[in-house]
C-alpha cells in the first residue's frame, strides 16, 4: 500500500545561488486561491508566477466543455486579479505559439524566458502531477520546493496517522475528529451541537411535490459571461468540439467575488432546507435546494473552512435548522477530507481496483442520456446539460446501474471525471471506486450501494414519468433496477454474502424459489444484452 508523506520538500541545486534568488511560481488551474501556500511569505517583487492554459490538461480525458470553459475562464481572471495585487504573472494561453501543452514543458520554456534560480509549487492534487513536480529538481537542476496545501484541514502524514492500526477506515470517526479540531458545531462542553455528531437520518426526506411537480425552490444565480468568458467559450467549442456536454447553458461563477455572491445566495435562500431534501430527485429540476458550491471549493475560489463557519453561523442566529448545517458541514470538512486521504493512501492505482472483476463496457446513452430509464435520462441528462448532478443522482441512478450491470469501474471513473465540473482524481476517484462501485473491496464503504427501483421510486418522481413499472420485477416491462439487484447479489454471491450488512438481502434471495430466481436473471441479462 502507497502512502504519501510529503510534507514540505526542498531538493537543493548543488550549487547555492549567490544573488537573491527569483523565484518562480507554478500556479495549477485549480490553485486559483490568493492565499494558496506556494505564495505565503513571497515578495511578488522577487517572484514571477507562471500560469498556463494546457492541451494535455483538458483532453487527457475528454472532459466536459464547460468543465475546461470554468476552468479556463477562472484562470485568466484569477491571473488578472493577481496582476492588481502586485504579483507578475507569466501568462501561456491555449493557443500561444510555442505552448508545449504540458506542466514540465512550460515550466522549460519559462526558465528559459526569466532568470531563475528556485521553483516553489504547491503540491498537486493528482498522483500523475505529483510525479511531474518531484522530477522538476532532475530534470532542471533546479531547487524545487514543493509546500504542502493548506486548503485541507488534514494532512497527508495527519490522516496517515488517524488511519494506522484500524482495520476499518470510516467516514464518520474521522468526521468527529475534523470537528474537533476545527471547533465547528460543538458546544460549550467541547461536545456534538444538539447532542448527536450526525443528523443524517433527519436528510432523507423524499420531495415535497406540489401541484405539476412545481416546488417553488430556490435557484443558483446564474452569472452572464464577459469578454473573457466570451472567449474562452468560442476557444473550447473550437478546439474541443468532440468532448462531451455542451456550453449553452454555461452560467458558472469565474471571479472569486462572484463565487461568494453564489455562496450567499445559497445561505439566504436554500440552506435552511437543504437538510430536509438533500436526496430528493425531481425530473427537470437539477439543483433543488443544492448549493453548486463544490466547483468553487474545488478551484480554489471559495475557502471550505470559511464556508462552513459561515453555514455553522446561520444556524447559530437561528436561521437554519441543524440537521441541514451539520449535512452540509459534514460533507466539507468530513466527506470531501476523508476521500482526499484515502485517495492519497491508497496509491495511483487505486483507480484500477475492480475487486466485484466487472467487465462490461459502460453502455453508449451515458454519453447521449438516450435512454428509456427516465431517472437515467434525467440525471445523465442534466450532466450533460450543466456538468452537474448532485450527490445521490451520481451515487443511486449512474453509479448504482453501472454497479449491478456489472460495468469495469476504471472506464465509470474516467466518466465521472470527464463529466463533471467539480470533478478532480483525488475526490471523484474515491466516490466512484471506492463508494459508487464497491470496487476496492470495501475500504471507503462497509457495503456495496446497490438497490433496486424502490429506493428511486421513494426519493423521487422519476417512475411516475417512465415507461417501466417499478412495481414489477420479471415482465418484459419492469424497471430494470429490479431485476439487475437481485441479479448482482447473486452473481456475487462468493464476494459479498459473508458482509454482515447484506445478510437481510442475502436471506430474502434465500427464500426465493428457483424459478422465481431463474426469470429474474432472465430479465436482467436480456435486458443487458439489449444495451
């Protein structure tokens, strides 16, 4: 098992420089805070910060047009921002003549540009990066500093530590630990806000519909693209035609002043209900009560910590319930750090884990939403759409059908990675192998999360518009969910029936007869076989 202890590395040039050194700043596409490590401390007058637009950056997977539109777009800003603070930025675009399209080739070409005598760079959140910047000190001869990032509240040693010795890893142990180091929701006593750590029992409310499904929620702000916008979008729909997603509906904050316009806009107006809702699943009605905050906080726009004294505040001035500030809290300061350690821990192969040896290829309609599963084609549609769906439409409607249809988990994670704007290796990896698809064998989830249409009947709308009957299980016309579930459990029967949380569903298969269970196999690999 690969563990990752970098901490604050210096590699020394064998020769010590005799003039103050300039130093250059390597800032990554989702490092866009001022405040990020590499520049604490820094005289902007003695250092050149380098930012660059790279090919190989936006298309090592096809990644959503306006997953690289943010991005982009977020850059030229955040370097224009750096500029009116005093710092000299080196700026490579897209197109620039010469651009190499990759970290180290940019890094050559800037030492060649300015007289340099050190490299300082915060660490990278990929494993594929953080192999480019520890060969920065061979390949240049160089002093490279590499600072840690101090944009998590863990550590790599930190959550190394925690983990050592246990023979399960769980989310919500960590969790209660974050919360007391940060302070966050604890009383006077040091003890849990409200008498309990977790409230997640009180989240699981299915939408309230109102007449025609209209529930009247709150909506994002959506912000109307600049010049700098403007171009970026006509860079991306010229160069990235073939990726998947589309730009029409590109309403993304760029700035960090407009990222904190749509983190207000979601404490005035949807917090306080969020807890309540947070599952729900409503056709044509992506956000719901959701914050679409995790963009920003994945950029580097929005600081997390600050976010949840924020959300934490709301509820302190009685403006928000707990059970939605502590939902939301524990999913920044417990859910987002804990994934980001396992990540680290587990090593770069993490990614190609398949403990369930699932096979099939991920079906064609996960790039088109072409499909007559209605919850499908709406949670892969509004991907599509917005680079977005939130959490329990990635978890139960894509993740939970590439699981039981037996889908190779390496080519669902390079899906999630390429459709999603807040998607990045070090969280999207975790949640898809680890949580979505069970497939390193349970060290993020005690248990595979599969269900069948009950679950989505009960947490949404969905089956009332589709063509399936979730009631059924074995007729040419039943949801496919039902038959796929039972059809899972039993094709890894060897695996999973010793896991103590799928006794009840093991026992109830049991108790089917074997006819009963020779049609539901039928149904689910006709139905696969349709794909």
């Amino acid at each position: 098992m690969a563990h990752i202890v970098i901490a604050h590395i210096i590699y020394r040039h064998h020769i010590e420089p005799q003039m103050p050194a300039k130093t250059l700043i390597p800032l990554l596409g989702d490092q866009l805070s001022l405040t990020i490590s590499s520049l604490a401390d820094q005289d902007p007058g003695n250092c050149i910060i380098l930012m660059t637009e790279l090919a190989d950056e936006a298309s090592y997977v096809r990644h959503h047009k306006a997953k690289i539109a943010l991005i982009l777009s977020a850059m030229r800003h955040h370097a224009d921002a750096l500029r009116e603070r005093g710092w000299q930025v080196d700026y490579v675009k897209l197109k620039d003549e010469g651009n190499s399209g990759n970290f180290t080739g940019e890094i050559a070409r800037a030492l060649e540009r300015h007289d340099i005598d050190n490299i300082r760079v915060t660490e990278a959140g990929e494993w594929r990066v953080m192999a480019e910047m520890e060969n920065w000190v061979e390949r240049f001869d160089q002093e490279v500093t590499i600072c840690p990032d101090d944009r998590f509240l863990c550590s790599h040693d930190e959550f190394a530590n925690w983990a050592e010795g246990k023979k399960q890893l769980r989310m919500e142990f960590f969790y209660r630990e974050m919360r007391r180091k940060t302070g966050i929701l604890l009383d006077d006593d040091g003890k849990p806000e409200g008498g309990k750590w977790n409230y997640d029992s009180e989240n699981r409310k299915p939408p309230p519909m109102g007449d025609g499904g209209d529930l009247l929620t709150p909506r994002p702000i959506r912000f109307q693209a600049d010049d700098i916008t403007q171009q970026i979008l006509s860079l991306v729909e010229e160069n990235f035609a073939d990726h998947p997603g589309t730009l029409d509906n590109f309403h993304f904050a760029v700035t960090h002043e407009e990222a904190m316009r749509q983190k207000r806009n979601f404490l005035d107006n949807a917090l306080a209900d969020f807890g309540d809702y947070q599952d729900a699943m409503v056709t044509d009605a992506p956000f719901l009560w959701h914050s679409i905050l995790s963009p920003y906080i994945n950029l580097g726009l929005l600081d997390p910590v600050d976010l949840c004294r924020d959300v934490e505040a709301r509820y302190r001035d009685d403006k928000a319930p707990l059970n939605a500030v502590e939902g939301f809290i524990r999913q920044i300061i417990g859910w987002r750090e804990y994934v980001r350690g396992i990540y680290w821990r587990e090593g770069p192969d993490y990614t190609r884990r398949n403990h369930l040896n699932a096979q099939r290829d991920l079906p064609d309609f996960y790039y088109t939403g072409d499909t007559d599963m209605h919850c499908l084609s709406q949670a892969i549609g509004q991907t599509l759409d917005h680079g977005y769906a939130h959490h329990i439409q990635r978890l139960m409607i894509t993740g939970n059908f590439a699981m039981l249809a037996g889908v190779d988990p390496y080519q669902v994670h390079q899906w999630y990675l390429e459709v999603y704007v807040d998607a990045y290796e070090w969280v999207e990896a975790p949640n898809v192998v680890g949580m979505s698809q069970y497939a390193d064998g349970g060290i993020l989830a005690s248990k595979p999360y599969a269900s069948s249409g009950a679950y989505i009947n009960r947490m949404s709308d969905y089956c009332e518009h589709c063509r399936y009957n979730v009631k059924t299980r074995t007729d040419d016309d039943s949801c496919p969910f039902n038959a796929l579930y039972w059809d899972f459990l039993d094709r890894n029967i060897d695996t999973l029936k010793g896991n103590p949380r799928l006794a009840m569903p093991y026992r109830n298969w049991d108790k089917k007869d074997e006819d009963e269970q020779q049609l539901l196999r039928k149904r689910a690999n006709n139905f696969l076989n349709s794909l």
